[in-house]
C-alpha cells in the first residue's frame, strides 16, 4: 500500500494506492464531508493522473464517518478573492456564475466519466447536493444500508445542476427523475438500488470489504478493455447509430492491440484462468 501525491489539502482528502486500486476518502466528517475546492480540484486531478497511470486499475471514492457521504460544496470554505474589478461593475457579472458552475461541479463530474478506468463509490452515508451528482456519474455504487440519496435542490428553491438533469433521467427515466428533483424525498439504499442508481446495498459494517471485493476484481481485469467499454457504454445514449458503430469499430481493433487481448485468447486455447496486465 502507498500513498500518492495529492492535490488540495492531504488532511481533507486522503488518498491511498493499494492491488491497482486508487482509494480516495473524502476526509471531512465533522463538515458533514462537503468539499472544499481544494477537495473538489484534488478529486479532479487524482483522476487524471489515474487516468494516465499504468499502477491505477480502478478507483474508489468513498468518505470518512458514519453519516455522510457528501453534502456537496462547502458555502463555509474559504473562497479565493475576486479579481479587481472596474468602478461601477457589479458584484457578479452576468456569465460568471456559469463559469463557476462549468468549472465547478460539472468538472468534477466530467472527470469521473471521463476516467478512463472504473470508478466505483463506496456509498457509506447521506449523499446531497454535490454529493449526490458524484453517485450518478460513478461508473458502480455500493451502499451502506444506512445511505440515502438526496435530490436537495427543490428544498432551497434551486435548479439542479452539475448535471443531474442530463444523467438521472438516463439511469432512472424521465417520470421518476422528475419526482425525485421536483419533491425533494430522501431516497433511501434498497429504494435507490431497486432504481438502478445503486448497485448493491450491503450491512453497514461490509461496505469496506464488499467495495474491496468489486475493486480488486476489476483491477485485475482487462483494464483498456473496461476502459474503452466505459466510454462506449457513456456514449451510446448520446449518439446515433452509424456514429456508435464507427467508434465501437474502432476501439475493438485499438484492443486488439493490447497484451491483455492476446492473453485473453491464449488463456481460452490454453484453457486456464487469464492473467490480465492492464495494457
């Protein structure tokens, strides 16, 4: 087990490499776990240093505690000082709140999907606001039978954003993703798996070894495989057919190229378990 380097703050995200897993923890209990940027830019930047690295074959996001998960961003947390502004400008241009949001929230969750290896959450508590667009955007969700899912926006008067809009209705259909967004209701574990939002709900005291147990079975996968099955699964509600099938084309034959392809099929002739290296 090592530890890699983190971006943001080491305390409030910890960050572990273990068996080709990546294991970053949210480390902010006593704040009901909601980021900081300086939490939010280190997620976003281990994820593409993962996405790069050979070591890294899955990731897990998790957080610290019992309780929460995520609550999303922290409207406490020190803000960076705006820039100077011209005499008579308002406090907030029109476009800057856009521009916070697009490199914000939405960031973050482009970063999970664009991931080019499978991000798993360990969902051990509550997950709202920013913390609930993470659960959507991860690639597999196992929950702790004490977590719950909360569209909170309806309950401040706000508009959903970081994507929820674009990526519940394609998990759960439009009906279902407007009740949970226009009303606001806790969604508990077993509700949400039985949704298709969460995977697996597992005994509070298991979510470790039940997330460990998925983790180590992807990286020990076929990692560009996975990693290109990922992209073409994100993609095919999104284009037409003739687009797809061009891409899928080609990311079957850049596969062909990997050494895990080759072991696929020598472990077929050879009957024998496949020994996969991840490129």
């Amino acid at each position: 087990m090592s530890e890699r380097p983190r971006g943001g703050s080491e305390r409030d995200l910890l960050s572990e490499l273990d068996a080709g897993v990546l294991r970053l923890t949210i480390n902010r209990p006593d704040a009901a776990n909601a980021i900081t940027p300086d939490v939010r830019n280190g997620i976003i930047d281990q994820l593409a240093e993962a996405s790069a690295a050979l070591d890294v074959r899955a990731v897990v996001i998790t957080a610290a505690g019992d309780r929460h998960f995520c609550t999303g961003a922290d409207l406490r947390a020190d803000r960076a000082a705006p820039a100077d502004r011209p005499e008579g400008a308002p406090e907030r241009a029109a476009g800057e709140a856009a521009a916070m949001i697009e490199g914000g929230i939405q960031r973050l969750c482009a970063a999970i999907q664009d991931c080019t290896k499978p991000v798993i959450v360990a969902l051990n508590g509550t997950a709202a606001g920013g913390g609930a667009m993470i659960v959507l955007a991860a690639d597999l969700v196992i929950a702790a039978e004490r977590a719950r899912i909360i569209q909170v926006f309806v309950r401040r008067g706000l508009v959903p954003d970081g994507g929820v809009a674009y990526m519940l209705p394609r998990l759960i259909g439009m009906h279902k993703a407007k009740e949970l967004i226009f009303l606001g209701d806790d969604l508990g574990a077993k509700d949400a798996a039985a949704l298709g939002i969460v995977n697996r709900v597992v005994p509070d005291g298991e979510l470790r070894s039940a997330t460990d147990e998925w983790a180590v079975r992807l990286a020990s996968g076929p990692t560009k495989a996975i990693g290109w099955s990922k992209r073409m699964l994100n993609a095919a509600l999104d284009v037409d057919r003739s687009t797809f099938f061009a891409d899928e084309a080609l990311l079957v034959e850049l596969n062909t190229q990997t050494a895990d392809s080759a072991e696929g099929v020598a472990s077929f002739v050879e009957r024998r378990p496949p020994e996969f290296k991840g490129w």
